[in-house]
C-alpha cells in the first residue's frame, strides 16, 4: 500500500519534492490478504485524503464515482461495503527508527471507520496511522494511471513496496518470511516452499511490473545452503517512462483555451500546436476576437487567419485590426472579396435570424464546456479521475469512448452528453450562463 496521487513527480512541489529516501528509514506492513480491488481503494481512499491527512479527521467522495473509478459497477454497493469492511478489519503495523534512532513500534487498522450515506462514502484513519501515510519518506506518491494498469494484486503489492525505493536503486534485503507476509500469502503451506513462491508469485509480478509499470525491477536472493533466506529487488526506471507519465488533468489537453478550440472544430493535433506555437494567452485573445464577430462563416478559417496575421480587438497597439466580414466582401477573412465574375447573394431575415439562432447557441455552448472545465480543474485530482471514469462508463459507443480518451472534457463528439452528465452531477451549474 503506497500514498498514491494523479500528478507528474515534476509537478509535486514543497515536501514532497524530496528527491530520494537516501536509506530505509520506515517500513509500513500490511498484514491480511487484500484482493486487487481492495488494494486499489486503498490507495485511491488515501490519495483522495492525502492533503488533508493532518488537518481533517475524516474524510469524503462520492460512493458511486468511488465505485467506478475502482472497476466495480457503480451500483455495487454491497461490493464496495465489503471491500470498506476488509480495511477497517485490515492491520497496519510499523516499525521504524526516528530522526534521532529511536525505535518506534505501532499497529492500526488501515481505516478506523467507513460509511456510507446519501451517495457520499466518508471514512477515517486512526491520527497516528495518518501520520505515518502522510510522510514521503514513507509512502512513495505514485500515479494512479499506473496502477489501473495492474490485474495482478501480486503484482500491484510488489510495485507498491518497491516505487518508493526508486531513487535509492534498492529495496534492501527482506527476509523471506517478511515477503510473504508483504505479498499476502503468509500462513499458505503452499507458497512456503520456494519454488512455489517464486512460481506462482515473484517471476509473474516481476513480469507485470516490468511491462507495465514505470519501473524495472530484477530479484536477487541471498542463500544458506539451498535454502533462500533473503531477496531484495533491484530498481531502476523504465527507459519508456514518458509514456506512463502522461497526465492530462496538468496538460494541454485539459486547459481551457485548448477546449474552445475543440468546441470551435480544431483538431486535437492543431490544437495542440497553435498552443505551443503562440502561447495559450495570444490564442485565447484571437479565440475571443473570433467569437466576437457576428455573421462568420467559417470562425475556424477565420481563427487561422487572426493567428496568422495577429488580428485584434480595435485600440489594442501593435497590432492588424481585422475588418469584419460584410456586404462587399464574400469570404470569412477580413478584407477578402468574392472570387471575379461572382455576385454575392442577399441574405434573407429569415436565414439571417437562423445564423444568429446558431451562433447564440454555438456561444452558448462554448460557454458551457468552459464551465465544465473549469469546475473539472477545481476539483482534487482523485475526484476529477473519478469525474472522468464515471462519465466514460456511460458512453457505448466506441467512437465517442475513443473521442473522450483522446480528448476529455472537450471532445466536441460528446459535447451534448457531458453537458448533460454535468447538470446532473452539478445541479444549477450553468444558471449564471443561461441567465
């Protein structure tokens, strides 16, 4: 079990920039057998408390975003009740030096008390079980992206009990005994014939970690005779680290600038590279100077162009005033005219009133998506991933999954269902907007 949270190490600041535990200062032991599932709502229950681990005595997510987020149905709550009893009947026990070498020993339940009520799972740690999880020399914060990626609890126990230890190059040495206890199979006659421990359990873990993970972990055994009495893992970091490491509730795709862009009709990879070309200020100021012409055919062909000659507001200095596009002149940029030998047609009122209806609502729902990103952002990390997997679980269409994956809250293929997805979750969301 490891403090876990949904952000890139560079982003982590204060404290938990410590850039190495130099030695084996603390060990956390979790006895009990914790199933896969129990050991992700482990890590997910802590990461979601983890900022208030010192300062609130309990804590508070939603029940069926919880459920999701974790694999079980959303509406499983007899599972999720029984994976919540499997902590507070779980045992954390410590036993570690302090800053000064004096010994401490200790034991808590991994939870000192959970329910549920009114949708809402609330929960808590015993205050010095927090003390010890909310320590970086203790837990290593991993990325939950990671983890979702295991289907072995043996595998995902290993991973967890080496990470913090990826800066110092070792676990050190764990007596055997200690192992079995860390992967759970402690008490099994079967697992304690060698063989069958290292069959079963190390080789397959050690498989899935190094394929799956951001790290790379080899076993090394220390032996008296035939008997192996000791093993430790040798870690480094995977040379395809980068591809576990992408975040996109810090990255482009999550900001609000790279949303309107989507809703305007952009594609994710122009999106991307007019802002990293320009700069998310100077796209947001050409975004709005677009949205704010009337009667724009074409506002991304328009948009190009405001990027392209740096087209402003009128009174800003320095740079092209655009002309609006009117009578005379055919084409959506400023200044363009209708192609030789060509007449523009009249616009009837009534086609007039239906682009203005369209352009409203196209507004309106730029607006909207905004909105929902930014109260995406605002939410903690666990709850935003949460958000995430619950709305993604309602979507059947494998196009519109694949539109979400790749661009989240604004894919511009789910635009109508996030909208929907967020009235619901957050009731009065968009009066301000709508009024």
């Amino acid at each position: 079990m490891n403090a876990i949270r949904d952000i890139p190490r560079e982003k982590l600041t204060g404290s938990l920039r410590r850039s190495a535990v130099k030695k084996n200062v603390a060990a956390i032991h979790v006895s009990g057998k914790l199933t896969l599932l129990q050991r992700k709502l482990s890590n997910v229950l802590l990461l979601n408390a983890y900022d208030d681990l010192l300062s609130k005595p309990s804590h508070r997510i939603d029940a069926r975003a919880l459920s999701v987020m974790i694999g079980y149905n959303s509406n499983d709550m007899a599972t999720l009740k029984t994976s919540l009893r499997g902590l507070a009947e779980t045992v954390a026990e410590w036993d570690m030096l302090d800053e000064r070498g004096r010994r401490e020993w200790g034991v808590s339940a991994l939870l000192s008390y959970a329910k549920l009520k009114d949708g809402v799972c609330e929960y808590a740690y015993s205050p010095a079980l927090a003390e010890k999880l909310h320590d970086p020399k203790v837990f290593a914060l991993i990325n939950l992206n990671i983890q979702r990626r295991f289907t072995s609890g043996h595998a995902l126990a290993l991973y967890e009990n080496c990470y913090r230890f990826v800066r110092t190059g070792s676990t050190g040495w764990w007596p055997i005994e200690l192992f079995r206890r860390l992967m759970g199979v402690d008490g099994s006659s079967y697992y304690e014939t060698f063989k069958h421990l290292n069959a079963k359990v190390i080789k397959p873990a050690v498989t899935e970690i190094n394929r799956t993970s951001n790290i790379i972990v080899a076993p090394e055994f220390r032996r008296r005779g035939r008997a192996v009495e000791e093993i430790r893992f040798r870690i480094r970091e995977n040379p395809q680290l980068a591809m576990f490491e992408i975040d996109d509730a810090e990255g482009v795709r999550d900001s609000g600038v790279y949303a309107r862009l989507v809703a305007l009709g952009v594609g994710d990879r122009l999106a991307r590279q007019w802002i990293a070309e320009h700069g998310e200020a100077h796209v947001a100021e050409k975004l709005s100077y677009v949205e704010a012409r009337d009667g724009v055919a074409s506002p991304l062909r328009y948009l190009s162009a405001a990027l392209r000659e740096d087209y402003a507001m009128p009174g800003r200095p320095g740079s092209r005033s655009g002309a609006r596009p009117g009578a005379g002149q055919g084409g959506d940029l400023p200044g363009e005219a209708p192609e030789q030998g060509t007449i523009a047609e009249p616009v009837s009122p009534e086609a007039l009133a239906e682009a203005e209806a369209a352009e409203r609502e196209r507004r309106l729902r730029v607006a909207r998506l905004r909105r929902v990103r930014e109260t995406a952002a605002a939410r903690s990390p666990t709850q935003r991933d949460a958000d995430r997997k619950l709305f993604a679980a309602s979507l059947h269409d494998p196009l519109d999954a694949e539109h979400f994956r790749e661009h989240g809250w604004g894919s511009s293929l789910n635009a109508r269902a996030i909208l929907r997805f967020w009235e619901e979750l957050e009731p009065g969301l968009f009066e301000a907007i709508d009024a």
